[in-house]
C-alpha cells in the first residue's frame, strides 16, 4: 500500500473544551502537532497513545 511498507504515520483531531486540536501521530509515537499545544499535554499524549495501541496495532 505503501512505497517500502511504511506507514506514513495517521491524522487525528479532538475537541477539548471550546478548542480543536489536530495532529499527526508518527510511525515511532511522536506527535507533531498542527495547532497549537493542549496545556494539559502530557495527560492527553497519554490518552492519545493509549488509544493509537488499541485501534492501529491490534
């Protein structure tokens, strides 16, 4: 599906109170975020990780 095998990373998005965040969840578990920074954010990489094992790896 893709060139090499690898898998480009995935798009996610959430609403967290009144604000939207977006960002991309690469191959190795980094997050590159596309707006801007949850304050809580460790909480949420957590819980974005945590998700990302259950519906991708399984």
């Amino acid at each position: 599906m893709f060139e090499g095998g690898q898998l480009p990373g995935w798009t996610f998005s959430f609403q967290q109170g009144a604000e939207r965040f977006t960002g991309d969840y690469m191959p190795d578990g980094t997050i590159k975020w596309t707006t801007s920074i949850p304050t809580d954010e460790e909480s949420v990489k957590k819980m974005i990780h945590e998700l990302m094992t259950f519906h991708v790896y399984e």
